[in-house]
C-alpha cells in the first residue's frame, strides 16, 4: 500500500481533532501501512503530536519493537522490509519531536536508528521534508539499498575515537557527550543529503541543550 494524494489532502484538511485510529505497534507485515501512516503525520500538527506520544509511550515500546524488526531484516537481508525501515525512520525524524529524536540516538537505540538510515533506497534527491507524503511511492525496493559508502556504524562503533581532556565522573554527562556527538554526526552527515530546516533546527536544540549542560558540569 503507498500513500496517495487524496488520502493525503483528505486526511490534514478535515483534521480538526486527534485521529481516529491510532498508530499500530510495528510488525514485520505492517511496514509499508507505518511508512503511509507516518508520512500522513508529518503533514499535520495534531497527528503528529499524538503520533509521537504512542512512540514514546508505555517506556518507547514502538521503537523497542522497530529495532527488533530491524535487527532480524538485516540478519536475514529482507531488502523490502530495510527498505520500509528507511523511511519509517526517516518519518520520525520529520516529526517534529526533540525527545523521539534523543531517544532514537541513545545508548540503547542509535545503533539500530544509523543501521536504518545506511539503508539507501534508489531515489537520488531524497528530502526530508513535512511536504512530501508521496515519497515512497516513487520507487520500488531494490537489492541495492545498503550503499557500501554509507557505513555508519562502523564509523561510530570502530573509527570514532575520544579523548579525555577532562575528567567526567558523571555517567550522564559522558552520556550527553556521546549523544552531542551522534546528534551532529547525524546532522553532518547520516541525513547531511536530506535534511530540512525544521529537522535541523530541532537536533541543534538538543545539541545546544546537551553542551549546556556539558559547560555548566565541568565548570
């Protein structure tokens, strides 16, 4: 199933509350319906607000299961469901939420959150924008949707190197650190081709946020 305008212009224009039916908690058989559901959201304030509430609700139990699903796609190479994940995250990003986006780059999450984003689908001028519910419909999966140059977490996990400069006893500050690091990686360069200034505007808030409280430690 693949979004469509007028799903799209009937959904935002006659939106004047929440939404009826809820986001489903993600399966291996309900990707695509996600990708649609959340590409509606991101056209619309009220969805998108309470699609990021049932994200993080009940403990971020949405992307507990998403990053299951994304851990056995990629052991068993199912192309079409990497393909789906893709754009399932790159939705979240677009949805406006700087604590859906914390999360999705935590200790716990942002490996499972860069291996989605390495999964490059076929189109060349991907934008990550609220105004773009057709997205996914402009190509089909193909079995070159891991690009070999987008490594990410083999950057972050094998190449990337700290130094300490500075003695941090604080397991969250070392934290905030870390996710200062990821969040401009993310920005510099995981969604550097596809980026809109909304989403920027919302990781420079966490990475201005997290440094605050980074400066404000260690002095």
């Amino acid at each position: 199933m693949q979004p469509n305008d007028a799903g799209y212009h009937t959904a935002t224009e006659g939106a004047q509350a929440e939404p009826e039916e809820e986001l489903s908690l993600p399966t291996y058989e309900n990707l695509q319906t996600l990708v649609d559901e959340l590409s509606l959201a991101t056209g619309d304030i009220l969805r998108k607000r309470r699609v990021a509430q049932i994200v993080l609700q009940d403990q971020a139990l949405f992307l507990r299961k998403l990053k299951d699903i994304f851990e056995t796609s990629e052991e068993l190479n199912s192309q079409e469901n990497l393909f789906s994940l893709f754009f399932i995250y790159k939705y979240m990003l677009s949805l406006g939420d700087t604590k859906i986006i914390e999360t999705l780059f935590s200790q716990d999450y942002y490996v499972s959150s860069f291996g989605a984003l390495e999964c490059k689908s076929s189109l060349d001028d991907v934008t990550l924008s609220v105004d773009d519910p057709d997205l996914c419909a402009a190509s089909s999966p193909t079995s070159e949707l891991v690009s070999p140059t987008m490594r990410h977490r083999e950057f972050l996990q094998n190449k990337a190197k700290y130094k300490t400069l500075v003695k941090i006893e604080s397991p969250q500050v070392l934290g905030q650190i870390h996710l200062v690091y990821r969040l401009n990686y993310l920005k510099d360069t995981a969604i550097a081709r596809f980026i809109d200034d909304s989403v920027l505007q919302n990781i420079n808030s966490l990475v201005y946020m997290n440094s605050t409280d980074i400066v404000n430690y260690i002095f």
